[in-house]
C-alpha cells in the first residue's frame, strides 16, 4: 500500500544520512553513548571503594581513565554518569518538541487571534534569556528532582521550535492534499495530526535533536554552577565537584576532571553532527523534505 | 483598495509616503520591545511575591526568628529593602514598583546592607558589556571574513580544516571550552598565570586614560572574550559561508560579471554585502544567548560582570540583587534585539517595506 511505499522512502532518505561523514560519525557516536548509559552500568560495576593507596592513578589496564581523589576508578563513574543526564535531556527535549508541535501547527492553522496571540507570547518568551531565568528560578525552587529539572527547562525552550513549525504548517497548508482533506470536511485536529504533521516528521527529529542539545547545555550549566543540588554520579556532578574542590588546580586530577569534560562536549557534538546531516537530508528550504 | 473607489486614486500611489513607512516600523517595532519589557517586569515583581519560597516572608520570619524583632518592624525593615510598602494592597505595590523602577530604584540588598542594587549593577555591568560586546564584534567580523574566503575556496584543505574545527568548537558548550583554557592551559601546561588574570582589573589600577590602563583592562578581559570568539566564530563563518555560496548563484552576480566588473568589486559590493546582510538578524540571538552563557564564562574566570553577580546573589539568596540584575540582563537582550532590527531595516529596506505592512 501506500503507506509502505512511503515508510520505505522516509527509510531511504534516512539511509542519505550515511552518505556525509559527519552523519555516519555522529550517528555511531549517538548509538554508541546511548549503549554506554544504558547498557554500560549493566556491564561496569559502579567502584565506590575509597582507596587511599591508588590516589590520581594515571590511566591503566585495569583503570582505562585512571582513578580519582579517593582512588576509585573513573571509567565506571563515566559509564555510570551519563543516564540521569540523557534522562533530562531527552525529557525536557520531548517535551518541548511536543508544546512546540502542537502549537505551533494549531496557530498556523487556526490563525486570526489565535495566532497573533501565539506570536505574541513566542517573541516574549523567546526574548528572556533562558539560561538567567532557569538560574534565577533555581533561586526559588529546590530541583532536587530530575523530572522537575527536565519539566523547566522543557517548559522554557519551546519558542524557537514553535516558530519553525508554525512556518512549516503556513506552507504545507496552502497544499492540495490538505485543501482536499478540508474540502472533505474532517476536522482540525484530524488535518493537523494525521495529515500535516506526520509530512514534517523529518523537521521534528531534528529540532527535537536541537532542543536535547540546549536542554543538556543548561542543564550541565546549572549543575556545575551548584544551583542545582544533584547528588549521585553524573558527569556534571563530577565537573561541579572538581571544580568546587579545587581539583582542576592540581595537576594529576587530569583525568577526573578531563573524563566527563570530554564525556559531555563529544556527546553534544555527536548530536550536532548528526543533526546536521539530518538537516542536509529533510532540510525544506532545499526543497527534499516535504 | 476597494472596488468602488474613485478612479483617480488608482493613479496616486498606493502605499503611504517611504518615510511613513520607515517611521511604522520603528514604532512596531518599539512598541514590541516595550510590552516585553512590561512582560518581565510584571514577571519579576510576582515572583518575588508569589513564589514558592516567597523571599519576603523568608525574611521577616528570619529576623523575627533570629533577632528577636517585632513582625511590624521586621515587616518595615523588609520593605525598605524591596523599597516596598508591604501594608499596601498587592496592586498598589506593584504600581510603587513600577515607579520606584521609572527612577531607577531596584531596592537595597540584603547582604551588603546599605547599598543600593542599582549601584551594584552600574559597578558590574559595563565589564559584562565590554567583554562580551568585544568578544561579539570581534566573532562576528571575523566570521563573516573567513566564511567568505571559505565560500570562494571551497573543497580546498583550508576550507575543510577550517569548517570542521568551526563545527567542533560551536558544538562544544562555552563554559566546558572555558573549563579547558583553564586546565590546560592555567594548569597543565603553565603559559597562562590564570591567578592574576582573574577580576577585571589588578590590585592598585584606577581608570584613566593611560595605556597601562587599557592594557590591563585588555589583559583581564583576555580569556572570557577569548572564550566567546572561540565558541561562536564557527557558527558566524559556517553561517557565511552558505550565504556567499548561495549568493554566488544569484543572477546578479552573473550579470556583474558579464558586465566585465572586477573582481573585488564583485566581491565587496556585490556578494560580501548581500550574502552578510541575513547574518544581522541572527546577531540579536547570539547576543541574548552570549549574555546568558556569561554567568557561566565569568564564573569560570572570576571576571566581575554581571554574570558574577548574578550567580552570587543566587547563592547567597540576595533577592533583591537577583530581581535587579535578571530585570536588567534581560532588558539588555530586548535593547540589542530592538538595535539588531533597526540597524537590519536601516541597511535592508526590504525589512522595511514587510515589517509596516
């Protein structure tokens, strides 16, 4: 049917992703920290024996990334470290995806007051600089949960997302096939979410890529400001606590302090290098994507 | 126009005087950037009031509790600090805030008793505007050159040395680029003496008009605009470079160039300013998102910006400096956003004609 014909296209030009190198790096990279805070603490024992004999080790066979302040192996804090990050990270990304997508096509397609009201709102919004807001309300609410912390920074970061949608669905409305559908009477809600917004899904992917990337540079941010009182392993904990210590002024806390550095900046970059490939694939200004 | 109009008029022109229009768009846009600045300060007054933690009751319950004073006059001592009349309805006091602002009253902190949050910002806030308006500048000239040498060489090992490293550093969050100047280069391997390049300027040195002066004001600056060159110049050349090579397929580049034009004219008048011109409006969203990392940035570095301050005053709870300073980080944004649209209509009229209509 159809519809087959179609999932086999959208795999296809998925399948174009593979074609730059940025892509195929940044989607091995993706996959591969996916695996690590996933799979990895499955497989990696947390070392949390204090052991004052094997302080600042450098790198070894049986320390890949060497040990920290209190002799404990780095590596399992980095394969450790990661999950609760990408927990909020892909949180905060879905959920600002999700207000993005549904308000943006609704203020396209309803447009009058409605969609003034929107833009109005979105330029506001989208003035205030996020990342003193988020550290000023840190001021005011305890984020001591991970849920919460995505739930904020989920709930701040829609504008820019909304802005691109609500643009796309001005042009994809103006199409036949929407124009057939609304001749054939169905409904709002139906036009916007099954025939308009599945047309954008390649567009979606990618800004919801984007909106994890800001969502994991605030939030890092935030932790290693110390407003956000995280405790446990993550890998901003980590950069917080070196920091806080002092241990980025000694000079063999290289490996504790570089490991989740290196963790955080090559994931994000994996991320972007992986967007962008995804972008030179749906991007619609190329006139590909729809 | 409608359909019965006299037909004269279909012979005037159609659309008001070009001056009119200039002037409708400055005042939409203004008018714009007003109701943001109402947005805020409405949202910064409530949030002091009414969150959660409400600061104001934290504080009159903390002097009740630990000095032994009377609720009234705990209840004085924490309007003053606010400069708020507690006793007055809700509404009032915002309306006294409003005014309080109007003259540039944000209150007293709590923690350096006695002074005023305004003149903690005006000592703060021009290191901020200096060395991020320097770092900007200085990312953005530099950008738009090399993005347009990248567009005419490209596919040459420059180029793909070049675009690479800009897509690597303007992935890579600030603060974490921040984190290794100071680790590599402050610790691991000596060259930077980090610790007196920390503050915005050194022991004993007073503003004047000397070159010692600039020089150490330059040397403090050194690392935070060195920070946001590095993390942003990628994404101005990158940005460049696509432009100029679209810009290169446009037909009035061929023309220019059928007409026998030089080459340096071509790439000046022809391409250079037509391919930068859509970089200006992008320029508001780096600015807001610079401003935004130097809390972090000047953290890092100990330089005595706004940012700094910002972050002191969270830690410390000093709410009435944190009000002040996010009032002002944030109207800042809206100032350089509403400067980014005028200067872009000024120097595009298409802006212009789009903008009124």
């Amino acid at each position: 049917m159809a519809a087959q014909a179609l999932a086999a296209r959208r795999l296809g030009r998925f399948g174009l992703v593979l074609r730059s190198s940025s892509g195929r790096v940044g989607l091995a990279g993706v996959v591969f920290f996916i695996l690590l805070v996933t799979a990895g603490p499955l497989v990696v024992p947390l070392d949390t024996k204090a052991d004052i004999s094997a302080i600042y080790q450098p790198p070894s066979l049986q320390h890949p990334l060497g040990t920290d302040h209190q002799g404990r192996d780095i590596f399992s804090q980095i394969v450790h470290g990661g999950r609760g990050l990408l927990y909020v990270a892909a949180l905060a990304g879905l959920l600002s995806t999700f207000v993005a997508v549904t308000l943006g096509s609704l203020s396209a397609y309803i447009g009058g007051r409605f969609d003034s009201l929107m833009m109005a709102v979105t330029d506001v919004v989208l003035t205030i600089p996020q990342f003193p807001l988020l550290a000023v309300l840190s001021g005011f609410i305890r984020l001591t949960s991970q849920t919460a912390l995505a739930a904020i920074i989920g709930l701040l970061s829609w504008p820019m997302l909304l802005r691109a949608v609500r643009a796309q669905v001005l042009s994809l409305k103006e199409r036949e096939f929407i124009e057939a559908a609304r001749a054939l009477g169905l409904g709002t809600g139906y036009i916007v979410f099954a025939e308009v917004l599945p047309n954008m899904l390649g567009y979606i992917v990618i800004n919801l890529i984007f909106a994890m990337t800001s969502a994991m540079y605030s939030q890092v941010g935030l932790i290693f400001l110390g407003l956000v009182p995280l405790s446990g392993n993550n890998w901003a904990v980590m950069i917080n606590l070196a920091w806080v210590r002092g241990a980025i002024f000694f000079r063999d806390s290289l490996c504790y302090i570089m490991s989740p550095i290196a963790a955080i900046a090559l994931f994000q970059l994996c991320l972007v290098w992986l967007s962008r490939a995804l972008e030179e694939v749906y991007n619609p200004r190329l006139g590909r994507g729809v | 126009m409608s359909a019965n109009a006299p037909v004269a008029v279909e012979a005037a022109p159609a659309y008001p005087a070009r001056w009119l229009r200039g002037a409708g768009f400055i005042a939409v846009r203004v008018l714009k950037a007003l109701l943001t600045v109402a947005v805020v300060v409405t949202l910064t007054f409530f949030m002091i009031r009414l969150m959660p933690g409400n600061p104001i009751d934290v504080y009159i319950h903390q002097l009740i509790a630990q000095y032994g004073i009377p609720l009234a006059e705990a209840r004085n001592l924490a309007a003053a600090l606010f400069s708020l009349d507690l006793n007055e309805p809700l509404w009032r006091q915002y309306l006294r805030f409003l005014g309080n602002l109007t003259q540039g009253d944000l209150g007293m902190s709590f923690l350096s008793p006695g002074t005023p949050v305004s003149t903690m910002i005006g000592r703060f806030l021009p290191w901020t505007i200096f060395s991020v308006g320097t770092g900007l500048l200085l990312s953005f000239s530099l950008g738009v050159g090399l993005g347009m040498v990248l567009a005419y060489r490209r596919g040459s090992w420059f180029d793909q040395a070049l675009s690479a490293l800009g897509s690597v550093f303007s992935s890579v969050p600030n603060y974490l680029v921040a984190m290794l100047i100071l680790v590599l280069f402050g610790v691991q391997w000596p060259l930077l003496p980090i610790h007196q390049m920390r503050g915005v300027l050194s022991p004993g040195m007073r503003p004047s008009l000397s070159f010692e002066f600039f020089a150490d004001v330059l040397y403090h600056a050194a690392l935070p605009v060195a920070t946001y060159v590095i993390t942003t110049v990628g994404y101005w050349m990158l940005t460049m470079k696509n432009s100029t090579l679209s810009t290169l397929e446009e037909d009035y580049v061929t023309v220019a160039r059928a007409r026998g034009l030089s080459d340096r004219r071509i790439v000046t008048a022809y391409v250079g300013r037509n391919a930068s011109l859509p970089l200006f409006t992008q320029l508001t969203i780096t600015a807001g998102f610079v401003v935004g990392g130097s809390l972090l940035i000047e953290s890092i570095f100990v330089y005595q910006g706004i940012g700094l301050l910002l972050i002191n005053s969270i830690n410390q709870r000093d709410y009435p400096v944190m009000q002040g300073v996010f009032l002002l980080i944030t109207v800042s944004v809206i100032l350089a956003n509403l400067l980014t649209d005028l200067v872009y209509a000024r120097i595009d009229p298409r802006i212009r004609l789009q903008g009124s209509a």
